[in-house]
C-alpha cells in the first residue's frame, strides 16, 4: 500500500474528489490520519511544507498527507 501514495506538499497532485489522508489541527500532535474525499482545496500556493489544506466532503479541514491512488 505505501507504493501507491502521493505527497500531498504539492496542489497539482490533488484534485476535488482525490481520495486522500489528512491530519485535522486537533491531530497534528499524534499524527492521526483521516481518510476521506477532497471536496474543496484551500490552500491557493502551489505548495505548503505540512501539506496542501482542503475541505473533506464530511466537512472536515485538514492538511494531506498522502494522495491515494
């Protein structure tokens, strides 16, 4: 699985309804994952050292860790 994954560092890997992983602010300490859809990208900069920040469809924030493919 660790194969098919994309940094998340880069806007261009991700697009609205990318499967991907993120960490939600309140889990940035333990590292926790989410997985979930992209329903909106909202960071505007090509790249972001901790990952690019987006809206999940749940409506959950937080920034991508891995694109999964």
């Amino acid at each position: 699985m660790e194969d098919n994954k994309i940094s998340g560092r880069f806007r261009k890997n991700i697009q609205i309804g990318s499967e991907v992983e993120v960490v939600q602010k309140n889990h940035q300490r333990s590292g926790e994952l989410t997985e979930g859809f992209v329903k909106r990208i909202l960071t505007n900069s090509p790249n972001h050292p901790h990952g690019i920040k987006v809206q999940l469809e749940t409506g959950e924030v937080g920034r991508v860790k891995n694109v999964l493919l």
